[in-house]
C-alpha cells in the first residue's frame, strides 16, 4: 500500500514539473520575438525567477556554454532546463513546447502577412516589436555585467567587456571563438595555481 502511494505521488509530481516545463517554454516559444537572443531574458524569467530551477550563476554557466555548441540557443536552452528538472522526458516536452507552437504560428502568421504585407498596420506591428526587443535585451545585458562586477570586481569586469567589444565588434571576431579563448585561459590558470580540475 506504502509502494503504490510513493508510485502515485511520483507520478503526480512528475506530471506536475512536465506541465510547468510545457507551461514555461510554450510562452518562451510564443513570446520570443527575433529569435535566440530575444528568448534569453525569458529563459532566465522562468527558469530562475518564476519556478527556481537554477540559480542566477547556474544560468549564466549554461548560457555560456550554450552559446559555444552549434545550433539554435533556444532548442538548447530548452532541452537542457527540462532534462535538469525531469531527465529525458523533461527534456522532450520542453523542446516540443518550445519549438511546435513557433513552427505552427510562423506557417500561419507568414502566410496571413504575405497577403497583408503592404498594409501600413502591418509594418507598424512589425517595427513596433523591436523596442521592447531591445530593452529585453539591455536589461539581461546590465544583469551580466553587474554579476561580472560582483564576481570579478568592477574594474575588470569593466575592462573585459571593454576588451570583449572591441574583439567582437571592432575586429569581428566571432563570440564562440572569444568564449572558448577565455574559458581555456581561465582553465589554465586554474592549474597553474595549483587547483584541480
């Protein structure tokens, strides 16, 4: 009796974490206007702020490493989350929520905006969702910088975002290369003080 109460409260729990995952990356799927970037401030909304399932340090480790493997950063993101908070189930219904509402929505509203595409509303809808884009963006941007200022201090959190935006943007360098550079040279001088690894 005690076995098949514990097998219903797991099933029930794990049905639970499945709707929430659905819950969490369907709005991620559905209100991630632009693409990765754009989805990454409502990644950290849900997997951190809303349901806890990471920390704020935890999130930006996985962003990182994220960002340095091929492939769309929402699929990623989103496969990661769920096989963190329920295993491989998890994982499949968090890659389903968030990529077979876009796929359907975007056959749909691209089809509709075909037909409309010289309408002047249209435009103005379209134009309108890069504002709010950008801010999304700005803010997840002063979230990191002020977790490098406290993590590294202010100066050389300063200096590296200065160092990292002139590589990137002044020498076009791409971000995976600058991320895999400072991750080996961080690895190293792990070593060379004597750490583990």
């Amino acid at each position: 009796m005690d076995r098949k109460m514990r097998n219903k409260t797991t099933k029930t729990s794990s049905l639970k974490a499945n709707a929430d995952i659905f819950a969490a990356f369907f709005r991620v799927g559905i209100l991630g206007f632009g693409g990765g970037p754009s989805a990454i401030p409502l990644f950290h909304a849900e997997a951190v702020k809303k349901y806890k399932w990471m920390t704020e340090d935890e999130f930006g480790d996985t962003l990182a490493l994220g960002n340095t493997m091929p492939g769309p950063i929402a699929t990623k993101m989103a496969g990661y989350i769920g096989y963190r908070v329920n295993g491989v189930i998890g994982s499949i219904v968090a890659l389903v929520a968030v990529v077979v509402p876009t796929v359907l929505l975007m056959i749909l509203l691209l089809g509709t905006l075909q037909q409309f595409k010289g309408v002047e509303w249209v435009n103005s809808m379209s134009a309108a969702v890069v504002p709010v884009v950008g801010v999304m963006l700005g803010v997840m941007t002063w979230d990191f910088l002020k977790k490098s200022g406290q993590s590294l201090g202010w100066p050389r959190g300063i200096l590296f975002t200065v160092i990292a935006a002139i590589l990137m943007e002044g020498l076009n360098l791409h971000p995976v290369i600058l991320i895999v550079g400072i991750l080996l040279i961080s690895l190293l001088s792990f070593k060379k003080g004597g750490g583990t690894a």
